[in-house]
C-alpha cells in the first residue's frame, strides 16, 4: 500500500495548550459566576457518588 497522508497544519502541542487554556479558563468561569456554596455540594455529590471519603 502506498497510500500517503498529509500532515496536520497545526503541531498537537498547541492544540493540547489551546485546550488545556480554554478548560482552565472554562473552569475559572464556572466557578465565579456559581455560588461557592452550589460548587462545594456538586462536588461532594460526586465525591460521595464516586464512593470516594471526603470526611
């Protein structure tokens, strides 16, 4: 088989930066415009879903 591919424009790096940033600033965002209080009791739902000890 001599089947050639063409390469990606953009390298993986800076995909993998561009959406580690948009997570950190997805994440960032979420958390300032929920209440403090909303975002402790979400994740120790989870924790406690996950059977995880959080206490």
């Amino acid at each position: 088989m001599n089947t050639k591919t063409a390469a990606i424009g953009i390298p993986s790096d800076i995909l993998g930066i561009a959406a580690a940033i948009a997570l950190g600033l997805g994440l960032l965002f979420v958390a300032g415009i929920s209440q403090s209080a909303a975002a402790h009791d979400a994740a120790h739902d989870v924790r406690h879903a996950m059977a995880f000890p959080c206490h």
